[in-house]
C-alpha cells in the first residue's frame, strides 16, 4: 500500500489541522487524467484491504480527520478509488500503524 506518513514531535494540534485541510483539496481521478493528485489503487482487493485498516484504526481509537473511503468517481462505477485520509492520535498497538 502507497503510504505518506508525517510525524509530529511536540504539540501537533494546529499543524494537523493545516495538513487536513490541504489534503482535502487534492483532485482524486483517473491518474492519466490532467490535474490529477491521487490515483485509484491497483485492484478491488487493494481498495479493501485500506478501507479495512482505515476502519479498524477507527475502531481503535485513532482519530480520523480526514475520510476518503467513500469517494465515487464519476465515469468509473467500479473504479478503486480512495480520497485523501487521516488518522491522528495512533498508537503504535493501533492497524493504522502496525499495517
């Protein structure tokens, strides 16, 4: 899986928000298309496998600032797209970290 991590040292509350912020602006779409920031994932299989770690850190208590499991794409029913997302506050015990 295709992962950016940041990792904040000291008081993170205001710079995670920021980052939120601009990560929900990035242009989800075909990667051939013009303009395009995130690209869909490989297969169903690969968009599942993230959905099921995006749910299980939920369910752990990361907090998720940002969501982008429920992104559709118009043109591309079954396209395997996931938007922009953000868990804060994991633990390292937590999916999010560990996977």
């Amino acid at each position: 899986m295709a992962l950016s991590a940041i990792v904040f040292v000291g008081d993170s509350d205001q710079r995670i928000h920021e980052v939120a912020a601009r990560a929900k602006n990035l242009k989800v779409t075909a990667g051939h298309k013009p303009g395009a920031q995130v690209g869909p994932l490989i297969d169903e299989a690969a968009k599942k496998r993230v959905v099921d770690v995006i749910t299980q850190s939920d369910a752990e208590g990361a907090e998720l600032l940002l969501d982008g499991r429920n992104v559709v794409m118009a043109g591309y029913k079954k396209g395997n797209f996931i938007g922009a997302t953000i868990l804060h506050n994991v633990t390292t015990e937590n999916t999010g970290y560990t996977e």
